[in-house]
C-alpha cells in the first residue's frame, strides 16, 4: 500500500475567519503541529453581522498572521491577495448561514455563497494555473448537511447521497458545492468538499440554537421551540469539525467529498430541555425553572426533519474522529456563554436586535402553548 502524501501547505488563506467556525479553524491551523511549515495565515472577513474580530483575540500575537478586511465577490482583491501572499491553500468558509433569515430574504445568501465561491474559485484557479508554479495547491470549500435535504427516523447521509436542499440557505450551499466539483472535474482544480452537520461550541452568534437558549434562559425570556420541537439534529463541537478541515486539508485528496459527524443525535426538544437544566444549575435555580419559559411556536417553512451523517469515509481516509462529546462539552459551553455575557453584547450588533425583535413579534402574534 502506498503511503499517502501529506500536503503542507505554507501561505494558507481563510475565507470568513472571524466567524464562529472560521476563527476556530484559525486557531487550529495555527496551533503547535502546524508551525513547522506554515509562513503565513491570511484572515479574511467582512465583518458583517457574522463576524467579530473579537473572534480572534489574542491571534494577533503570532507573526504568521494576518488580517484583511474584505468581500470574496471582490475579484481585484482576491487577485492581490494571492499575489502578494503566494497564496497555495484556501479554506473558505465565508457564508450565509442562517435558516431563518435566508427564509426572510435569500439575495444575500446567492450573493455570498454562490457569487462568492465563484469568484473565489476562478481567482484560486487562475492564480495557480501560471507556467512558474511548481508547488502543489489545494483549496477546501466547507459545506453543510442540509444540502441533501432531510431524513426520516433512520438512515443517515454519505458522500454519494443525492442533493436536495429544501431552504434558500441549503440550496445556495448546493450551488456552491456543484461550483466547486465542476472547477475539480473540469479545470483538474485541487478542490475537496467538506460537508458537516450543526456545530455548536464559544463564540457563536446568539441567534442560532445552542447560544439562544443559553442566554434566554439566563435572562429569564421565552425559550421558542419550532413545531413540537420534534427536528432530530446531530451535533458536534466546533473545534472538532476544525480538526476535521484541517485533516481535509493536508490528508484530503483532491476531487473527493468528506463528510463529518459526531453520531450523537438529539430532537430539537432534548437540546433546549438539557440547555435549560444546565443553566439551572449553573445558577443555583430550582431545576425545571427555566423549562417553563419553553414556548411552542409556528414550524418552520420547510423545516426538514432530521439530518446525520455517515462519517466512515472521514475517519478511514483521514485518520479523523470527534474527541469531544456533547455531555461534556454542552456543559462547557454554557458556561462559556454565562462568563462571557460582555462578549455577547458586543457582537449584538443593531441590525441583529432588529432581527431579533421582528422574530419575537411574529412569535408573539401567534397562538402558543407554554410548558
């Protein structure tokens, strides 16, 4: 058997670096095992509603790294940028990410994750084509579960299960993904594509679940529950799915898809029950406290049912697994969220309050059932 190649990759961009994923990937690639080859690490990040470079406190120390604030729809950029830096690695994680406001408006979302990658891509495709380069390059393009659209009570999604998005948001992930794989079979573009399932972990933007509910139930507000709260997720810790690029990046075969999971499932329910137990805890309530704040709300348009994954492919060919489990670790983060509330207000920025308050109101003017 032949011993695969281990990329090292020297001048490494990353796309959305100051957001929840991104600035743990960061600080991944910039830990201990990566120093012996790595010169350089390009941040960059927009710095819209998603990204905080209070993300990335503390890696302005290290002399690899450096930040530019910009758009991935911005050609002449990225042209400067893989110039000026031999750029030979990209991770791009720059997205939309979020369900509900893609639902609310999706232009965004087609703008950032379809536009976005194609102008990343062909940017990555022609700085690399020149004659003179001689060093190998690889570029990976982080994705979701949700672009194969939902599961029933069994079965779980692999690397050759067919798309099928079901929220503007998947969809434009869809298209980005197709973006990529098409550059790998057409232009030989050393591209691997990563699709993982919900993340969870410090540092994420307090209008998605896990951080929701964390601070809701601390400042004693409605914990609200799509549906029956009945939506079966798989979770797995930020800094895990971290590792995981990372081994995509430097194991990772080019033109290949890799899927991460954690194989631990919850419904939508257990997630904000064990949430609000935990919080309890933590300060010295009553248990049970803060499940009364639970409110059953209308569904979600085209809510999918459950998402998992087959992560075999991950874990054969990369050498990857999970260390951390979600008993652990969701403890962890809610207590990462309650000793660092001056972090959560900073990044609440006005345009978040305000969707925020429209997502209460409309809340609010339907008919719910407290428990």
């Amino acid at each position: 058997m032949v011993e695969k190649r281990v990329f090292q990759p020297r001048n490494l961009l990353i796309t959305g670096g100051a957001g929840f994923i991104g600035s743990s990937v960061v600080r991944t690639v910039l830990g201990e095992r990566a120093r012996k080859h790595l010169t350089r690490v390009v941040v960059l990040d927009a710095l819209t509603y998603a990204g905080h470079l209070s993300n990335l406190d503390g890696v302005e120390l290290d002399p690899r790294y450096r930040f530019v604030q910009g758009d991935i729809c911005d050609r002449s950029l990225l042209e400067k940028l893989f110039a000026e830096h031999d750029i030979d690695s990209v991770l791009h994680l720059a997205a939309e990410s979020h369900v509900d406001r893609s639902i609310e408006s999706a232009d965004a979302f087609v703008r950032t994750n379809v536009n976005g990658t194609f102008v990343l891509i062909d940017a990555a495709r022609r700085a690399w084509a020149k004659a003179d380069r001689s060093e190998p390059t690889r570029f990976v393009h982080v994705s979701t579960d949700e672009v194969y659209g939902a599961l029933g009570p069994t079965g779980r999604f692999t690397e050759s299960s067919p798309y099928a998005p079901n929220s503007p948001y998947a969809a434009s992930k869809a298209a980005s993904d197709l973006l990529v794989r098409s550059y790998a079979r057409t232009y030989d573009f050393p591209a691997i594509i990563t699709n993982t399932c919900n993340n969870y972990g410090p540092r994420q933007l307090p209008e998605k679940l896990i951080p929701l509910m964390i601070t809701n139930a601390a400042e004693k507000k409605m914990l609200p529950v799509y549906g029956a709260g009945q939506q079966v997720r798989e979770w797995i810790h930020v800094d895990d799915h971290a590792d995981a690029v990372w081994q995509a990046l430097v194991t990772g075969s080019p033109g290949e898809s890799y899927l991460f999971g954690s194989d631990e499932e919850l419904s939508n329910k257990q997630v904000v029950e064990r949430i609000a137990d935990l919080v309890d805890a933590e300060l010295g309530r009553a248990r049970g406290t803060s499940r009364e704040l639970m409110t059953y709300v209308p569904d979600r348009k085209g809510h999918d049912f459950r998402y998992a994954i087959d992560s075999s492919k991950a874990r054969r060919e990369l050498g990857w697994a999970p260390t951390r489990t979600l008993e652990t670790h969701l403890v962890e983060t809610v207590r990462w969220y309650l000793a660092n509330d001056a972090w959560r207000r900073s990044v609440a920025t006005e345009e978040h309050r305000r969707f925020q308050a429209a997502y209460y109101a409309k809340s609010s003017t339907q008919e719910s059932t407290q428990r």
